[in-house]
C-alpha cells in the first residue's frame, strides 16, 4: 500500500509517499519511504501508480519547479530505482491547482482533480491519454455527468478501466464529502450513485481504492473531532456496489530463448473480437518483467515483441468464463532468424471449415505488420489438423487452411514470392490425440520463418 503521510498535524508540515507491506499473518508492516529520490524536505503528496508498479505520478506544491500552486509530477522504475521525477507538462498542468491523480492499469488513462477555469464548480474531475509517443493530450473536463457546481475530488478508476469512484460534496447525500461511483457504458459515463451508509456518514470520506476482484476496498475518513487527523479503513465491499467486472493479471518475464538474459519489450492486450487495442505496457528494461490486467467480458489476445525478435501470442478467452486467478506466464522471444517459428493461437475456423473468422482479423494483421517491418523475411505458413478424418481430406483441409491465411496476407499488399503455404493434415501432431483439448491444440497454423 502507498499512501501519503504528514509528520505533524499543521497544513505545511512536510508530507512524504510511505510504502508498507502486508506480512503473511494478514498486519501491516511499518511504513517506509518510497525512494530517496522522490520524497524532499517539501511536499510529496496524492499519488497513483499503474498497475505493474512501474510508473507513478503525484503531487507536489512546493519545492519542485511548476505551473501552479500545486502540479502532478512522474517517476518510473527501471529495475529497482525509481527515476528523478518530472512535471508532466502544461498539458496537464495549470496555473490553477492540479492534484489527486489516478492511472488506468495500464497508466494510459490519468483522471485527476484541478480547480482552474472552465469547469462545472469549485474542483472537476479532468482526464488526459497517453499518446504512442510518450506525451499526453491536453486535459479534458469529464463534464456534467460526474462533476457539479460544487467539489469533486480523490477519482479511482478501479483497474476494469469501467469503474469510477469518486468524492464529491455536490450530490444529494449524507453530510460532508460522500463516496460515489460511476460505470462507463457505450464510452458514456452513467448517472453517479451514492456508495452509501455505513461507509459514507455525516463526516467525510474520500479517497477509496477498490481491490481487483472488486471484494475490498480502502479509503480515507477524517476524525472532525481531530484537527488534520485521518485513518485508513478497509472494508469489504457490499456485493451491490462491487464493479460490474471484475479484473486479475497475467505476469512473469520476458528473456531471450537462447540467453535467458531479460528483455525490454512491448505487451500489447487486443480485444479480438472488436480488433481493438485494449492496453500496452513495457516489460522492464533491466528485468524483463511485464504484468497485465485482463478483465472479464472479452476475448483477448496478447501480443509481446522486441526489435529483433520473432513475437509471441497467447490467447485469453474471458468472454463467458470468470477471469482466474493471477496467470504467471514467462515468456521467451526468438531472434527473427531461419527456423524460428511460433502457433498462430489466434486464427480461428468454424469446425470442418476453412473460411477465417472474424476474429482472426487482429492476429493476422500482426503477421502483416511483422513482415512489413522485416522486408527480407520470408515465411512458411503451415496448416495442421488432428487425426479424425481420413488421412487424405485432413491433408486438404490443413492445405486450404494455410492458404486462407497466405491469401489474406497477399490481399494485404505482401509479395506472394515471400509466403509459402502447406498443409500437413495430421502428420505433425505436437501433442497425443488422446483428449479433446490436446486435439484442439493440435488443430493449429503455425508460422515459419525460412532460409
């Protein structure tokens, strides 16, 4: 858990990010600071981090060169260290007061809290994307739907991308600054809702965070018989007010095949059945380490790829199962040289059939950029069936298989003299026909790369 924390009970005393851990037996352990290199004798206050720990962004009003009275500024681990932070820009900064930041999972998406001049009241809620290049779109008031003519402040998006929580004293509720929440329907924020009693009270409450799988939450509640005291509660979640999904990860590490030495590479979570891009995170430079958020409702594919290097996939169909537990999955590139080869586990065919899916679309326009961006590569492009069937019709269907995907790639502007296709029926199982799934596995197209 971060946190922020003051060493005294006035307004300027000094407030510094704190870490603490939670030990086996279920207790905190003491909070320590975060890095040297982020906490001063000035102030370090609200932050967020993305949800591979890897990035994080918070506030600071004095002591650090900015725009305004307070501005949110950025620090990135590499390795273990975490860099010297900068402010994030006029982009996002103002003359006005920028503060409580909160990161999509994949740190793309910031929402955080300004009071400058435009806005629906006193403190809006604002939010910016970041672009392919690093940088970030001028900030954007959320608008009427979540902000008021008063205050609203401390926004979480909760790590589904589709869940706001947020504080504001601007809506019918029970005294003081309420917790509400909000779900992203159709790219449409809906009406706010009140997260209700025993959690909101006459007091304030502010500041909740909300677990993955939607069942614990954390948030700040001011002592009004105290000057400037808070505690942090947890609580479990009432089952109505829980996301509507719920999310968990896929980690592990990303290394050369041959070397086992870890690679930087880029992860990248496709929605294959809108051929959207979901999410993109970096695997960690000095490491190799990468954590994604999969939420439950779509079919995702998982592309991870570095300069160099054949690209892996995975496929991860959470359109009507519970998303599970977290998924460790290491992962091992293979420089794009001859014989390197890999499963195209995202071409899908109706049963007996050979016509591409709809789905397919995302993976094989993986393959096309692939060999758009290595001009000199040529490939092979194999169908495979399992061992129903006579020997003779697998054998045609895998042939008719490999040249859907070829016929597609050559629609796609690519040299016919850089593919060649073969269907191989049931003759190079990769493992036992003895189960339906192994069958299904042995079902596949696979992708070569030739001499």
């Amino acid at each position: 858990m971060i946190f922020t924390r003051r060493k005294g009970a006035g307004q300027n005393d000094d407030e510094d990010l704190v870490i603490s851990t939670r030990k086996a037996n279920g207790d905190w352990g003491t909070p320590v600071s975060i890095s040297a290199n982020i906490n001063t004798e000035d102030n370090e206050g609200t932050s967020t981090i993305s949800a591979d720990g890897r990035q994080l962004i918070f506030t600071s009003c004095l002591g650090r060169k900015g725009f305004g009275s307070c501005d949110l500024f950025q620090s990135k681990k590499i390795g273990d260290e975490w860099t010297v932070p900068v402010n994030m820009g006029a982009q996002i900064n103002s003359a006005a007061w920028e503060s409580q930041p909160s990161l999509s999972s994949d740190g793309r998406i910031l929402y955080f809290v300004s009071d400058r001049r435009g806005g629906q009241g006193g403190r809006d809620l604002y939010l910016s994307y970041q672009m392919d290049d690093g940088k970030w779109t001028k900030a954007e008031n959320m608008g009427a739907i979540v902000n008021t003519g008063f205050d609203e402040f401390s926004p979480f998006i909760h790590s589904n991308g589709r869940t706001l929580y947020f504080a504001s004293d601007g809506r019918p509720g029970f005294g003081g600054y309420d917790i509400y929440k909000t779900e992203k329907q159709n790219a449409q924020w809906t009406e706010p809702v009140n997260f209700g009693y025993p959690i909101n009270d006459h007091e304030d409450q502010f500041s909740l965070f909300v677990t993955a799988d939607g069942e614990r939450g954390y948030y700040s509640h001011e002592e009004a018989r105290k000057l400037n005291a808070t505690k942090i509660f947890e609580i479990t979640v009432p089952e109505e007010l829980r996301p509507k999904v719920i999310s968990n990860v896929v980690k592990g590490i990303v290394r050369d095949k041959k070397t086992k030495k870890p690679l930087k590479s880029k992860v990248e979570l496709f929605d294959i059945q809108k051929n959207e891009l979901v999410s993109r995170v970096n695997s960690d430079s000095i490491n190799g380490s990468y954590l994604m958020v999969l939420t439950q409702g779509s079919d995702y594919a998982l592309y991870i790829s570095a300069e160099g290097y054949l690209f892996r996939n995975l496929n991860f169909n959470y359109e009507n199962e519970a998303v599970p537990k977290p998924v460790v999955i290491d992962v091992d590139l293979e420089k794009a040289d001859a014989g390197a080869s890999i499963v195209l586990n995202n071409i899908f065919f109706e049963y007996d059939k050979y016509e591409l899916q709809e789905k397919s679309i995302t993976e094989l326009d993986r393959v096309v950029q692939f060999l758009t961006d290595n001009p000199k590569i040529r490939v092979e492009i194999s169908g495979h069936t399992d061992n129903k069937g006579s020997d003779a019709y697998n054998l045609q269907l895998s042939q008719k298989r490999a040249q859907a995907v070829a016929d597609y790639l050559i629609k796609k502007g690519l040299d016919v003299k850089r593919l060649k296709q073969i269907g191989f029926g049931s003759t190079k199982p990769i493992t036992p026909n003895d189960t339906d799934e192994n069958r299904q596995r042995n079902r596949r197209i696979e992708f070569k790369i030739q001499d």
